[in-house]
C-alpha cells in the first residue's frame, strides 16, 4: 500500500477522534487578552494531548501581563529540524458566541475553529499517524511552537519563530486556506503597518464660539479620509482606518485632541518603507493641529517570489498531486508568524491548516469536515518529504 493510501486511510479513521479533540479545545474559550485562568487551561489542553504522543513540552513565558504564555513542542532528536507553526488564541470575546459548537451539514463552527484551532489539531494528527505508521525518519526533529498573542501582532512571541526558523530546514504555517478552497496555500504575505496619530490641537466652546477650535476631531477625520484613499489594489497598498476617538458626546465642547490608528497592508518592503516614510511624517491640515505619529511595520513581507519559499511550494503542489488535489497558491494581506520565519530565511509555506471560511466573523466562522482527513494526510505527506530530502531547500538561493 501506498504512503498516500496509508495517510489517507488513518486520517479517515481518525476523523472522529480528530473532531473530539477540536470540539474541547474550542470549547476553551482563549481570547488573546482574556482571562489568564482561560488562557492557560487551553494552553494546558494542548500540552497534556501533545505530551500523550512522546513530544516534550516546556512553557515560554510571554513576560507580558497582557498575554498568556507560548508553549514549546519538541518530538525527536537530532540536528535537522521542521518547525510547525501555531496559535491557541482567539479573537473573540467570551461570550462571543451563543453556541461554541454547531455543526450544520459538513460545517461546524465555532470560536476559533478555523482560526486556528483546527490547524493546531492536525499537528497532533499528522505526528501521531506518522508515529503509530512508522513512518518518522529517524534523528529528525520535529519543533512545534504554540503562541497566545498572534492576533496581537504576536509582540512577545515573534522572536521566539525567528529563532526557531534559523535553525529549521522548514517551516509549516498552520493557519486556515485562503477561502472555501480544499487545495488552497498561502505562499506569500503582506506586511503589516499598525499607526496611531495623536492630534493636539486647542478646544473651544461649541455653541458659543467653536471657530476658535483647533479641532483635533476635524483633523483626523480628514486624515482617515486622505490615508484610505492611498489605497492601491494594483500596487499592493491597503489603508483602513480601525479606530478613531476624540471628544465627549453630549458636552458642548469642540475637542482639540484625538487619536486615529489605521492598519496598513504592502506587498513588498519597498512600497512598505516608502509608507512607513510617509507616516511617521504625517503633515496636517490644520497648521495649528500638531501630529504625533506612534507605532511602525509589524511584520515584515513574506515575499512569495524568493527562491526557498517556491521550492517548497512546488514541492507541495507534486504531494498534493498524490491525492488528486491541484494546489493552489494564494498571496494573502492578512499577516501571520510564517511572515517572521519567512524573514529569517526559513523556506515557509503557509495556511497548511483547515479549509473553511469566515474567519474573524463570530456566528459564521466555520470549517469543512470534509476535508479535514485529506489535507492532513497532504501535510504529513509533505513533512515526510522534507524530512527526508538530503538537499536544503535554500540551496537555489545563491
């Protein structure tokens, strides 16, 4: 019997079992500055199913009040290593969510579910088949490193994937597809800009003389204006204004200070440097309305385009031929921990994880149970293709 036939059949096998474990650690409810109590009952629920296949786990303090802590996975020995890449926090408040769990058809969802306990999930799947197949090379390590604050920006826990990723032959991301697409993967990532603009001008009366206002409201209401029509989707440029706060409703005041910050997309480093140039100098409208610019480029671009990262998505695009799957790769704005170990040099391949869609959308976000057995049995066959490749995947870089 074939690898494929074999991976494919335990996936199978294993897909009830697969969704009983999702189904608890879902039902953890681990909102990324929630409650620490929650947060470490979901991080324990992972240590105690990932201990009970022979990885050792160790805590990662994230030293931040803010944040739960990281946990460190580590199965094997030896000094070549792949690095998986995961998540255990949620977006959501508690709460959010009238049901943690509906299932409707082939689809279930759930705080979390696609994004990104079910790609954390199928790590525990893709070794455990591995392991009880007998398939593991031997003096092989294999790494997997579970943060909390990735829907943060992942402040504490970037430099622990950089680390990680210069010491590994490859790194799987384990985010959702891009979309509905049972052959999807993400080859390639924006970077991400997070900008605060502190307006201060001078308040005035706003019934008996609001001409005298310096207006820090009025200030950055054009700026959000004038920043989201910088937008260019044929340049790879995205601007959109999340949050602006100025002044007191009800008081009959013209406020004279206010912050606006605004999420920024860029397709390469350059466009991103010539933006970020543009930000931290951000020119009023009002000469009388002073502008202090907080914050800079959170993560780096994850260029699709370097050698390493083709290498291994040609190299997935011939697994997944194995199991009648024509992949598909996909650029994405949105950012992960594959844009950190892409930026260190570590050839990365992204949203290996579930297919499904609505993610960051509460009620709606859900994953297809019917493709959960098949791109597991993808993952785990493509692990064991770099683990057994003699060559490094860095190799065309010169």
């Amino acid at each position: 019997m074939s690898e494929e036939k074999m991976l494919l059949e335990y996936m199978e096998k294993h897909n009830e079992a697969f969704l009983d474990m999702l189904k608890e650690a879902v039902k953890l409810e681990s909102p990324t500055e929630g409650s620490k109590t929650d947060l470490e009952k979901c991080r324990d629920y992972f240590e105690r199913i990932f201990s009970s296949i022979g990885f050792n786990c160790h805590v990662v303090p994230s030293n931040d009040s803010r944040y739960g802590d990281h946990l460190l996975m580590e199965f094997g020995e030896g000094d070549e290593q792949i690095l998986f890449v995961g998540h255990y926090d949620t977006v959501y408040e508690k709460g959010t969510f009238g049901s943690l769990w509906e299932q409707e058809g082939t689809k279930i969802s759930g705080p979390g579910a696609f994004d990104m306990k079910g790609g954390d999930v199928q790590v525990y799947m893709v070794i455990k088949a591995l392991k009880e197949l007998e398939l593991l090379p031997e003096n092989k390590k294999i790494v997997f490193f579970l943060s909390s604050d990735e829907e943060a920006g992942s402040p504490t826990s970037h430099k622990h994937y950089q680390e990680l990723a210069k010491k590994s032959k490859a790194s799987f991301v384990m985010e959702p597809t891009f979309g509905d697409c049972t052959a999807g993967l993400t080859t390639g990532r924006y970077s991400r800009g997070n900008y605060t603009f502190v307006a201060e001008g001078s308040p005035a009366h706003s019934g008996q003389e609001p001409e005298k206002a310096k207006s820090g409201l009025k200030e950055l209401a054009e700026q959000a204006i004038y920043l989201e029509s910088l937008t260019d989707l044929e340049k790879g440029v995205t601007i959109a204004c999340t949050c602006l706060n100025s002044g007191n409703a009800g008081w009959p005041t013209v406020p004279g200070k206010g912050e606006l910050t605004i999420d920024a997309r860029f397709s390469s480093e350059k466009i991103a440097e010539k933006y970020d140039s543009l930000f931290q100098n951000l020119e009023p409208f009002n000469a009388g309305v002073k502008i202090t610019t907080n914050g800079g480029i959170e993560k780096p671009t994850f260029d699709e385009k370097d050698p390493a990262h083709k290498k291994l998505y040609e190299l997935a695009k011939e697994v997944g031929k194995r199991f009648d799957m024509n992949m598909k790769g996909y650029v994405g704005r949105a950012g992960t921990d594959g844009n950190f170990t892409a930026s260190v040099g570590c050839p990365t391949l992204d949203g290996m994880g579930m297919s499904g869609d609505f993610a960051h959308q509460p009620g709606k976000e859900y994953i297809n149970t019917e493709d959960i057995a098949v791109r597991g049995a993808f993952v785990a066959r493509t692990v064991l293709e770099v683990l057994r490749m003699e060559e490094e995947l860095q190799s065309e870089i010169e």
